[in-house]
C-alpha cells in the first residue's frame, strides 16, 4: 500500500510569496501534481503530513530534487504523532550527486529517443549551472527512513496516527535551489 502526500496542499511561511517560491510542473511529478521551487529565503519552515496511517512497517521517500548549486542547510524530522522517528541534516552531498546523477539518466534517455528521431547529435554533459536556471527532467524518490507504527491506544487504533515530514532552518543564511514536491510511504506489512 502507498500514501502520498503532496507539499504544495500544505502551509508553510513565505509560501505565496512569488519572490521566494515559484510553482513549476515536472514531467515525473506525483499525480502530476505542481512541485514548489525554493528561489531564495533565509527563514524557511516547510513541511507535509500522511493521516489516518495504522499500525505497521513503513518506508518513507522523499519526492524532491535539488540542484547542485543549491544553498544552505535545514533540519529535516519526521515524526510518528509526537515522536521523533528521525532525524538529519538536508540536503546531503550524496542526495545533491543522487540527483545530478538521476536528471543526467533522464536526458540521456530523452536525447537518446529524439536522436533516433531525428539524427541529431547531441551533448550529454550540463555545467552546474545548467542545474540551477534550468528545471530538472524529473523529480528524485529519495529513501528517507523506515520506523514501525504500533502501541496504539484504541481511538488511535480506529482513527490512525499523523506521520509529519517537518524541515526547519538552522540559522538565517539564505537558502534555495529545492524542489520539494512532498513525499510517500510504502507500508511494508
């Protein structure tokens, strides 16, 4: 069984604010829903929750992409009810290489169909900045965490828990250059 859920539903501070945000749509997105973009903030609070979710094993993936260029650091938790499950700093240099090395697959892939098209003869390789001005062929489905749901009391039983993927600023340095589309759970038993 597989729960979305998607950041764009969810408040979050500077979210209308067109100079901070921009909304875009990425071929891969999930439910090809719009996928918020961080142009530039200092104070950022984003987050996106799953309801209702029983009793059980879970995985949780992120749903994002970030550009090479991208700055700054956030805390990232995810959260069982009140109960931390997880926790880490974000992005990671390996979830930035996941992510260059992910859009780089999808344009080869691309560019290989449209030379059979067309005979063209085309460049794999993007500079960095390519990776900042342009948006990404598709978003990256990035394994966070597992964690167990259980010892609920019965209207928790009958009702569920929320499951909350909260990212925070450590400090007030401007940060951009995230795609954060939201995320999903698989229940593994």
């Amino acid at each position: 069984i597989r729960f979305y859920s998607l950041a764009y539903y969810f408040d979050w501070a500077w979210k209308g604010t067109t100079s901070y945000w921009r909304v875009v749509n990425i071929p891969n997105a999930a439910l090809n829903e719009q996928t918020p973009v961080l142009i530039d903030v200092c104070y950022l609070n984003t987050n996106f929750s799953f309801h209702h979710i029983k009793e059980g094993y879970y995985k949780l993936y992120l749903i994002h992409f970030v550009t090479s260029l991208s700055r700054g650091t956030l805390d990232l938790k995810v959260k069982v009810g009140n109960i931390v499950v997880y926790t880490r700093g974000f992005p990671t240099k390996e979830m930035i290489d996941n992510c260059k090395r992910f859009n780089q697959e999808l344009k080869k892939g691309k560019k290989e169909k449209k030379s059979k098209e067309d005979n063209d003869d085309c460049d794999d390789e993007d500079s960095d900045e390519d990776y900042y001005f342009r948006d990404p062929e598709g978003l990256y489905n990035q394994y966070l965490c597992e964690f167990e749901v259980k010892d609920l009391d019965e209207l928790q039983k009958n009702e569920g828990v929320t499951v909350s993927v909260e990212f925070f600023h450590k400090d007030l340095d401007w940060k951009n250059g995230w795609y954060i589309h939201g995320g999903y759970l698989d229940k593994t038993y």
